[in-house]
C-alpha cells in the first residue's frame, strides 16, 4: 500500500481508463448477463452502504428484500413460498441442494452415499456444488432436442437420490426441460424437485403470455419445491443479485442448513442491499407489461438473427427455445478467436464442433446484429482462406 495516498482525480483517471477496456455491451454476444437497468443503477448506488446481513440496522432495506422475494413468488406461481435474494445463481443452487439434504436427512433417509440426479446440460455450477457437499451427481440422457428424458430422470431414483435438478433454459443452450412432465415422473419416487431457472426464469413466464410453446417450469408444477432465478440476468437487476425460492416455509428455516446459525438464511453473511433494492426496482417500475415488451423484443431480434444467419449461409444446430443461437460455423473456435481480435465477443458450443453460439442479451439489438454479420462473415472468409492455402 502507498505511503501516502493519491488524490482522488488520480485514482478516478486510472478506474476510468481500466473500465474503457472492458468490450462494450454493443460488441457482447456470449453474456447471459445484460446492461443493468438505469433505475436499478440509479438506487442500488443510493443503498450502497446496506448490509442485509444485519437486519437490526437495515430494517427499511429488509422490508424490500421480502417484497422482492414475495414478487419473485407470485410471478412463479406460489405467493405462498419462501426465498431470499443472494449472490447469484451458484448459491441458489448451493442453498437448494443443502435444503434438499436436510430434509432427508429429518426424514431419516440421508445415506452414505447422497445422490443428485442431472442432464448434461445443467449448469457446472453444480459441479462446484456436488464437489463442496460431497454429492454424487447422476447423469442420464437427454433426448434428440437436448432435454431431459422424464422416463430416464425416474429410472435413476434410488434410496440414495435426494434431489433432482431440471433447468429451465440452460445457459449453454437455452434448452427448456419438460418439467411438468419430470415432476409427473418423479411423483411417487418423493424426490425434492429443483428447478435452475436462473437464465430463464424471467423469460419463459412472459414467452408464454406471447404464445410462445414452452412447458410450465416453476410452482405451477406440483411437484416442484425450489427454484433458482437470477435478477442479474434478465430481471436487469445489477450484479450480485440471485434468488432462491421454496415451496415450503419449513424447508426454509436457518436451521435447515445451517445447524446453529439461526440469523442467516443465506452462505453470504454480510451482503449487499443494493442487489434487493435494484431487483425490487426493476420489478416495480416494469410491470408484467414492460418484461413482456423486453421478452417479444427479445424474441424477435433473435429471429431477425437467425433470418440474417440462413441467408448468410450458416444454419443453425438447434432450434432454439430462448434466445440463444447456435449457428454452424465451420473452424468455430477460430472464428471466435478472429472476431474477438476484431473487438467482438461470441462463444462457442461444447457439445457441436462447429457450433458458434450467439447469445441474443437485451442489448443486441437490430443495429448490433447488422454491425456483427459483415464481421462474422470476413472472419469466417479469412480462417477458409487459411485452412484452404
Ligand atoms: C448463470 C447460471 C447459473 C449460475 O449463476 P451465477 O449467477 O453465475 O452464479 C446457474 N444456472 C444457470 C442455468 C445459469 O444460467
């Protein structure tokens, strides 16, 4: 640390010229994450000093923590339910599985050998989950379109199963499980049902308002007893702010989890109000109607894409339930390098080889998808140029 500190102009020209190279939103295609909203920018900073990890202070900010949670609740179908606001998709998951553990475990059916049954394409956060709890994660297939098999998700329930995990809407591939039909499936199993609709959870409700065909995912489903939803993607809430949801309030009390910590509900200890104002902010000033406008916008810049993909040549792997595009680009992983040296930032898919995969954000608009073709077709033209000579 410096002896003596630097003015505060000198810190602020150094911060600024560190954040101008971060790749602007307008170049951005590979982030499930989105420009936050401006009011949630705006009153997250004015909650900046909040800490809901004493809420014998921050009673005002708490108060707005349970009416975000209580909107979460009611916008997946169960006003009912429980849940707080976290740090982001990963500790919901986290808090979801230790809630299914404990509850077998109250139930005397916690074995040796705890159990999770999982497609492939969940998210590898729950990787780092199963890693940390000592968990056995169970893979079964998917079918043709990527999405868990409901008959295989039962085939694979045993005395050792203490949860099983559907996404809705992966981040990989904004795949939609068939969760009424896995929760059908696993109904006389008795095994806990977590539903990751981290990516999807603020879409798939108002998609199908829009009409759009995509299976019921949340506490519609009986059946289903957590859900994980993440403000910081499509709730256009500022970074860190996840939610974790349960049916029931008795699977929610600290010491579900976490034997002798009554105060805490959540991994985090001291955490930040800023994520409950700006997620609560968001939902407010929105509506159902603003998030169904973002959502048909949403989907129709999508189509727009997969339009300007088809007549440039490239078609497309998966039809996609969301708006993630997986367009066949041949010497992909090259492609992405060329455009990302071009100031452009694409992904691409793990599962195809010559998967380029597109991620449709708010922020691609109409203009974005316009400047990124000619630079996805020069950079295409010059790897085939390559290979080829
Ligand atoms: C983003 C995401 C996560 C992890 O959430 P973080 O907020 O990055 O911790 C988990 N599951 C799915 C489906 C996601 O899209």
């Amino acid at each position: 640390m410096r002896e003596a500190g630097l003015s505060a102009s000198a810190v602020r020209t150094e911060i600024a010229a560190a954040l101008s190279e971060d790749i602007p939103w307008t170049r951005v295609l590979n982030s499930i994450c989105t420009e936050p909203h401006p009011l949630a920018v705006e009153l997250s900073h004015a909650a900046s000093h909040t800490n809901l990890g004493d809420v014998r202070i921050f009673r005002g900010t708490k108060r707005i923590e349970r009416k975000a949670v209580a909107l979460l609740l009611e916008l997946l179908g169960h006003p009912q339910g429980a849940g707080s606001l976290v740090s982001g998709g990963t500790e919901a998951n986290l808090l979801a599985m230790l809630a299914a553990r404990q509850e077998a475990r109250a139930a005397g059916r916690l074995t040796g050998r705890p159990e999770v049954i999982v497609g492939s394409t969940v998210h590898f956060s729950f990787d780092k989950i199963f890693s940390a709890l000592g968990v056995t994660a169970v893979r079964v297939p998917v079918d043709d379109g990527l999405r868990l098999a409901p008959d295989s998700v039962a085939a694979a329930a045993n005395e050792n199963t203490i949860a099983a995990v559907a996404t809705a809407g992966s981040s990989e591939l904004g795949v939609v499980d068939p969760v009424d039909d896995i929760a059908t499936a696993l109904a006389r199993h008795g095994v806990w049902l977590h539903v990751d609709a981290a990516t999807g959870g603020f879409i798939i409700p108002f998609a199908r308002e829009l009409g759009r065909r995509l299976p019921q995912f949340d506490f519609h489903v009986d059946g289903v007893r957590s859900i994980t939803i993440d403000p910081h993607k499509y709730g256009l809430a500022n970074v860190p702010a996840g939610a974790i949801l349960f049916r029931d309030q008795e699977a929610y009390q600290a010491d579900s989890f976490f034997l002798d910590t009554p105060a805490h509900t959540t991994l985090l200890g001291t955490r930040p109000g800023s994520a409950a104002v700006a997620t609560y902010a968001v939902l407010e000033h929105l509506g159902r109607e603003g998030f169904v406008e973002i959502t048909r916008t949403n989907f129709e810049n999508t189509e727009y894409l997969t339009t300007q993909l088809t007549e440039a040549g490239y078609g497309l792997l998966i039809e996609p339930d969301l708006n993630i595009v997986v367009a066949r680009v041949p010497h992909a992983a090259e492609v992405s390098r060329r455009l990302d040296a071009d100031g452009w930032i694409v992904s691409t898919s793990k599962r195809f080889d010559e998967g380029l995969r597109l991620v449709v954000a708010r922020h691609v608009t109409r203009d974005v998808i316009d400047a990124f073709m000619p630079a996805l077709v020069k950079a295409d033209h010059e790897v085939r140029a390559e290979v080829a000579g």
